[in-house]
C-alpha cells in the first residue's frame, strides 16, 4: 500500500512549492475527486450522512483507494495546521493561544485519521495487508501523536511518541533499505527526540538511538515482535556496546595534546567524545571530497555532526571540572590542571571547526575569489542567456561575507580567552597572524562594495589597509607548515593561501591606485570661459564648426524654460505669384465648380434685392 511512500511523496511537493495552503488546497481537490470516484461524495444541496463516509475494513479489502483517502483527509489537517504556524511564526507576537489552540485541534484531527487507518489497517484478515503496511501506519500515526504533544509543550509524550516512531521506520531502512525512512528520521524524528529530550533535562551525551529504545512501547509485545521480524538488533543494545568496546581497545584516545604539553584521559565521557570528534571527522574529510566547491551551502551542512560532536566534549569536560570543584578540589591539583588543559585543546578544536565552516562559506579561497552567478545546466539548446547579477545583489553578497568574517574574528578573540593562553606568547603571535589574515579579507570586501558604488578612493584606502595587514600575516605565517588540500578547511592557514591574497591585493592596489589617479586628473583638469558659456550643440546644428566639436557639451540638462511660438506663422508672399507643378490643372477643376455656382449666386442676389430692410418688401 506504500502509506510511507504516498505521504513522503506529498509532503516533498510541499516544499517545492513553499506553500502550505497551495498543498492543501490541492488535497482538497484530490478529496473531492477521490470521493467521486469511489461513490462516497455528497451530492448538491443534499444532506451529509456520516455513515456513508466512514471507511470500514471492508472497503480497503474492496478497494485500496479507501486508504489513500483517510491519508489524504489526515494530510489536509496537518497541511492546515502548518499553514497556520507558517503564516503566525513570523509576527512580532509570534503564536498566541488562540492560534496555538487551532493548531493543535489540526494535528489531533490528523492523528484521529491516521489512527483510524492504523486500526482497519491491523485486522490484516480481512483488509489482507501486509505487516510492513501495518507498521508504517502505526509510525506514520505516532509521528502525528508526537507533533501533537511537541505543540502541546507535553516534552515526555512527544518523546514517547517519536521514539515509536523511530524504531519503526529504522526497522523499516534496515528491511527495505529505502532512503525514504531515512529522510523522515533526520526530518523531522530525530530533531523533535533531541529537543523534546533536552526539554526534559536529559543528559545531551546520551544519543538519540538510546533515549528512543528507552521510550519505546515495549509492553506491546505484537509491534515488538513485528519491528524484530524485520531487524532483530533494533531493540538490542548489545551491538552499540560491542562497538563502543571495539572504540575503547583500539581507537578511543588515552591522552590528548596541547602545545607540547600531553595529559592523559581519565575521564570515560570525554575520551568517548572525543572518538566521535574523530569519527565525525574522517566523515566529514570524506564529504568534502565527493562535493564540489560551489555548493558552499552542503559543504557548510557537513560541519553539522563534528560541530555537535565537539560541544558534546566540551559539556563534558566542563561537568567533569564541576565535578571536582564541587569535591573541593582545588586548581593546583594535578586531576584540575589536566581537566583545564583538556578543556582548552577541545574548546580550541570546536572554534576551529567552526572558523573552518565560514571559511568554507565565504567561497573559495576564503572569499577573495569572486564568484561568478551560478550557471543553468540542462539539455536544451535554447536557454535564456544567463544575467549579470544586479548592484543590490552584489552588494547583499559582499555584506552577507562581511558578517561571515566578523564571526571568524569573534572567535579568534574568544580563543584568547581560554585557560592558558594568556601567557603564551608565541601561540598569541601566531592568533594575531591569523586574526591579520582575516581582517585584510574583510578590509577586501568591504573595498569591493565601495568599488560597485563608484568609491574609488575609499576602495584604495580599505585595500591598502588590508595590504599592510596581509603583509604582516605573510611574515608570520610564511614559515608555517603548508596544509595538505585533503583536510578540511579550519583555523590553520597555509602559506600558499597568505601568498594568493598577497598577490591578489597587490594588484587590486595598484589598479585602483591608476582608477584614482585619473579620477584626480579628470577632475583638476580646468574648463575654460569658453567652454562653460558656449550653447550646447543641439542648439546649433545649423553652424559649421569652425574649431573641434566639444562632444561634453551636446544638450542642456536639466533642460530649462523657454519661450517658443504659440501658433507656427506662414510667410510664404510669393505663393500667388509663381506657377508651381500641377497647380494648372486645379485651377482649371476650380473654374468648372465655381462657375455654375457663380450663377445660382446671381438668382439668389437678385432675390435678396427685392426685399427691404431685415427681409420686409416695400
């Protein structure tokens, strides 16, 4: 019956269009024309009887296309209560109570569907469905129950109803190996478990798979036997701890290092954080490679996991100093010190790879490049040729990696803050290296939005700015270590990155050095009296130049008042006295006409003589 399928597919429409209310309103159509179909519909001006749309288990033995039509009717509920949070969560007031209210009477409307499905769909001897038809109803049903809850603010029934949910639809990936399972897990499972979770004051170390084995329904000992049948290590924990065994012989850290100094791991958490770290890594090295530099948006989604998994080890180490210090251990103590080194090689690595994913979104070669509007690949021959990029677009782009550049600058700051690192003075000449680096880039960007605004002195003044910040970059950084392309991209700068952006702003500083040169000259160059009180040339096109045509001089602008004849005047004296071509004959056809009425001109004159004064004959 592909329930899962039918509804995935519909919701992905949803997206492409942007517009909750356009997919329902297309449910609705599809509702009426269902019911048509089927025989069920509601005739004009006829009363609605509820018993002839109510759905039995016989009529989903008879016709399959009863169970696409309680899917349709819940997806319109759930399409409406979407509309409604997408039209109010951008007000000031955000969702108010009454609106809220709404809402969730949607999502209840849509779980009662669903769980009516759920329920004709489980007497599989008379409808003949199948256990995989079976489970995604009841999944599909729990993730509407768990939205549900999440509106309600309920945080231990959502988890409850998600966790359901989850375990189902990875049975169901494990069995059918469909992306389709996985696609609902990321969005919207999992992100409603872990918030749901972290609203209940759950640990943020434990993971989602846990807390969904957890809360699962267990006591069902059918759906459990069912969600088994399809992947027997689904509920079991055994695996996850044979992995987490393999971890700790062979790949979970035992020491961590920090500027030559190397302490061992003694606390569980944080040498298990930090194999995910490492994991999380080699993961993300892995996508890099397979995505192409233009898509700056699914490079920078790649960072997600290493980013969570770094604040994991941080959280951790920072309870296990909390620890201690609520024991009434003090700083000089050898456990103390460690956890403090520890903290700062990990708060290090997380900053790291977040200045490491706005590198990679700022574009390429951390954004000195330029990069060009995004081309349209398809296979016809006739395609509109593609646009150039408008001022406004421009100028948003330049701002957008301004902003970029000002959060990496923040965290190189927020690195100077950590434990130890004050008194380290090579490790703090090399952060104001960087931090030079950065800020020549911004000084670059910001040059190039006075550039589009027709600045060019201001644009040569941010450029040498940056020229001297990248100068002094160049000469601490040139004898670093030059990175290998293959690693992602994060705090470390190689030299042959400070080279490329020493090269590019050396000659954008002497191009706009010329630009301003002959703006200078263009503008000192003095204008004769001549020049400035000669007409403009349009007033005199009927003169022969004498001298050159001053071209800078062609009409009056802005255009003034002046005075100019009401009527045009005609001043031809000569026109009666010169016999022009043609004019014979119409006086001839003149003539011929004028003499028959010369006559009756005559008759009426002698007429008119005869009578007297105003018409009255004597």
């Amino acid at each position: 019956m592909e329930v899962t399928k039918f509804v995935a597919s519909g919701r992905e429409k949803a997206k492409l269009e942007g517009d909750y209310a356009t997919y329902r309103k297309g449910l609705s159509n599809r509702i009426h024309n269902l019911r048509k179909k089927l025989g069920i519909a509601t005739k004009p001006r006829a009363k609605y009887d509820s018993g002839k749309t109510q759905v039995t288990a016989e009529d989903i033995a008879r016709n399959h296309e009863f169970v696409r039509l309680l899917l349709l009717t819940s997806e319109r509920a759930w399409a409406h209560a979407m509309s409604m949070r997408e039209i109010h969560s951008t007000e000031k007031k955000g969702i108010t109570g009454s609106t809220r209210t709404h809402i969730i009477s949607r999502l209840h409307k849509a779980t009662t569907y669903a769980n009516d499905l759920f329920h004709l769909l489980a007497d599989q001897g008379t409808t003949g469905a199948a256990d995989e038809d079976v489970l995604e109803a009841r999944a599909y049903a729990a993730s509407l129950s768990g939205a549900t809850a999440f509106e309600k603010q309920s945080w231990e029934p959502c988890v409850k109803s998600y966790s359901e949910a989850r375990i189902i639809y990875s049975a169901l990936a494990t069995s059918a190996k469909s992306e389709i399972f996985k696609d609902l897990l990321s969005d919207p499972v999992d992100p409603s478990i872990r918030y749901g979770a972290y609203q209940m004051q759950l640990p943020r170390t434990v993971a989602i798979e846990a807390i969904a084995r957890k809360y699962f329904p267990r006591s069902d000992a059918k759906l459990v036997s069912q969600v088994e049948n399809l992947d027997p290590d689904v509920l079991n924990e055994r695996p996850t701890k044979a992995k987490a065994t393999t971890a700790e012989a062979g790949t979970t850290p035992k020491t961590i290092t920090w500027r030559s100094r190397t302490v061992d791991l003694e606390d569980a958490a944080i040498a298990t954080a930090l194999a995910s770290v490492n994991s999380a890594a080699q993961k993300l090295a892995e996508t890099l490679a397979s995505v192409t530099a233009a898509q700056a948006k699914e490079r920078a989604s790649a960072y997600d996991e290493i980013l969570i998994a770094s604040q994991d080890t941080v959280d951790a180490t920072k309870h296990a100093i909390d620890e201690l210090a609520g024991e009434g251990v003090g700083q000089s103590d050898r456990r103390m010190q460690s956890l403090q080194i520890t903290r700062t090689a990990v708060s290090y690595e997380m900053v790291s790879w977040r200045i490491g994913r706005n590198r990679v979104l700022v574009g390429q070669q951390d954004g000195a490049v330029v990069g060009g509007p995004a081309v349209q690949s398809g296979k016809k021959k006739s395609q509109k040729p593609v646009q150039e990029e408008g001022t406004g677009r421009k100028l948003a782009r330049l701002r957008e990696k301004a902003v970029l550049y000002d959060s990496i600058l923040q965290s190189l700051d927020s690195i100077k803050e950590l434990p130890g690192v004050a008194a380290d003075t090579e490790f703090l000449t090399e952060l104001d290296a960087k931090y030079g680096y950065f800020s020549a880039l911004k000084c670059l960007t910001i040059a190039r939005s006075h550039a589009l605004l027709s600045n060019p002195k201001n644009a040569l003044a941010l450029l040498a700015r940056a020229s001297e910040k990248c100068n002094t970059a160049h000469s601490q950084l040139e004898s670093s270590m030059d990175t290998s392309d293959s690693s992602p991209p994060n705090i470390s700068i190689s030299p042959t990155e400070v080279r490329f952006l020493k090269g590019l702003l050396d000659g954008e500083l002497q191009h706009y050095r010329a630009l301003v040169e002959l703006s200078n000259l263009n503008d000192n160059t003095p204008k004769s009296e001549e020049q400035a009180n000669q007409r403009p040339l349009v007033e005199s096109l009927n003169e022969y130049p004498v001298k050159s045509v001053n071209l800078e001089n062609l009409v009056t602008y802005p255009p003034k008042l002046e005075p100019i004849p009401v009527k045009p005047l005609f001043f031809d004296a000569a026109w009666n006295y010169i016999e022009y071509p043609g004019r014979q004959i119409q006086e001839k056809v003149e003539t011929s006409v004028q003499e028959p009425a010369a006559k009756g001109q005559t008759t009426e004159q002698t007429a008119q003589q005869k009578k007297g004064w105003f018409g009255f004959g004597r």
